[in-house]
C-alpha cells in the first residue's frame, strides 16, 4: 500500500507509460498508414511499387527497433529514453501539423 502513496512501486511505473502503446500501434500498423498509402498512390499511380516498398522498409525497420528495444534502453538510460520520447512526440505532432495544413491548401485550391 506504500508503493501507491510514495509513487515508488511498481504502480508509479506503469501510470507513466500508458501512451506509448496507442501512439505506437497507429503509427507502425495502423489505418493512418495504410490510408497515407491510398493518398499517394492516387497522386502517383505509376509509383506504387515504391510506395509498397517504402511502407515494407518503415514496418522492418519499426520491427528491427522493437527487437532492439531491449539494448536502446539499456544504452540511453531512463533519461535518454524520456528525451527520445519527446522527441518523437514533437516530430509527431509536426508531421501532423503539416498534414492539417497541406489538407487546408488543397482544399482551398480545389474550393477556389
């Protein structure tokens, strides 16, 4: 019952990475990738292939990292990891940021 109030149990670690499995599944195999995909190969029908291949080479290498998860951690420490998940957060957050605004522009265009 200690560990609960003191925050040094087993309890304070799993209340602090609830995150990482719902921003992670989406991002590796989720329907934003398969749907990101469909967009281009629509813009660009002759690059399928590429487009196929280039999805296969970021799920391997999301695969590669996973496996490897046990050796990043030890290497980069609680404090790495916490400074690579920012990181990540905020490269997530501009990709986001710029899918918004290059949705806006072709809206625009196709409206005007």
């Amino acid at each position: 019952m200690q560990s609960l109030h003191s925050g040094t149990g087993s309890y304070a670690q799993e209340e602090s990475e609830p995150l990482i499995v719902p921003l992670a599944v989406p991002f590796i195999a989720g329907p934003s990738a398969i749907a990101m995909i469909t967009l281009l190969s629509t813009r660009y029908p002759a690059h399928r292939l590429e487009l196929g291949l280039a999805l296969g080479g970021a799920w391997l290498v999301s695969v590669l990292v996973l496996l490897a998860s046990e050796i990043f951690q030890r290497l980069l420490g609680k404090n790495g990891l916490e400074a690579v998940e920012r990181l990540m957060g905020m490269l997530l957050t501009a990709m986001a940021a710029q899918m918004l605004l290059d949705g806006i522009r072709d809206y625009l265009a196709l409206a005007g």
